[in-house]
C-alpha cells in the first residue's frame, strides 16, 4: 500500500494521469492526515484549556481565602431597608377604598390603645 501511495505521489508529481484506485487511496490518506491533525489540535486546545481553568480555581480559592482572613470590622453588615418613621409596611385591600382602611386602622389603634406605627397590618378585606 505504501508503494501505492509513493508511486501515486510520483505519478502525480510529474503530472502523468492516476488510475481511480490511486485517486481514492490518495484522498483517503489525505483525509485521514487533515483529520488525525483536527483531532490532535483539537485534544491539545481541551489540555491548555483544562490547564487554565485550574490555575483561576486556585487562584479564586487563594483571593477567597485572604478576604475570608481579613477582619469582619471592614465588612458592613446588609441590613433590612429601613422604613419611613410611623410606616408598617404594605397592606393589601380587597374591595376596601383608602380612606375606609385608614379609618379602621385608627379605630383598631385607638381600641387597643397603641400607636398605629406599632401596629402592623396585613390585609384588609371588606366582609359582606
């Protein structure tokens, strides 16, 4: 076969004309070579990319580390969004207008006697 291959290169070479036979095992081999290369790159580029991938995971573990390492006094705790001084939060209405909820939210402060803003209020709904 290799001898084909050398003498269907020869042939071509010097510009005489190949058979079929000598064509198809030409472009066989060729194909085989332009593969064989794609794959191999294509195994070198996963091995560069797997190579860099851990070098950031250390490097993300070591910068975790150093800040897990400094002192909680840099850090500012998250605190919940304050609300406006009197505010309870939303309450939700269902076929109550604005200024009956208020009316009964009052009503219900003055009967328990506490200040609205200590009361919290979920919902309203009219009953019928």
């Amino acid at each position: 076969m290799l001898n084909e291959l050398t003498l269907a290169a020869a042939s071509v070479a010097s510009g005489e004309k190949i058979n079929i036979g000598d064509a198809a095992v030409t472009a066989v081999f060729g194909y085989a070579v332009v593969f064989v290369g794609l794959i191999s790159l294509m195994i070198v580029i996963s091995i560069i990319g797997a190579i860099f991938k851990s070098k950031d995971a250390k490097a993300a573990a070591a910068k975790a580390a150093e800040e897990a390492s400094k002192p909680a006094e840099n850090a500012a705790p998250a605190e919940a969004p304050k609300l406006a001084p009197g505010s309870a939060g939303h309450v939700k209405l269902f076929d109550v207008p604005d200024k009956e909820a208020a009316m009964i939210m009052a009503i219900v402060a003055d009967k328990m006697q506490k200040p609205l803003n200590e009361l919290h209020f979920i919902s309203i709904k009219e009953v019928k």
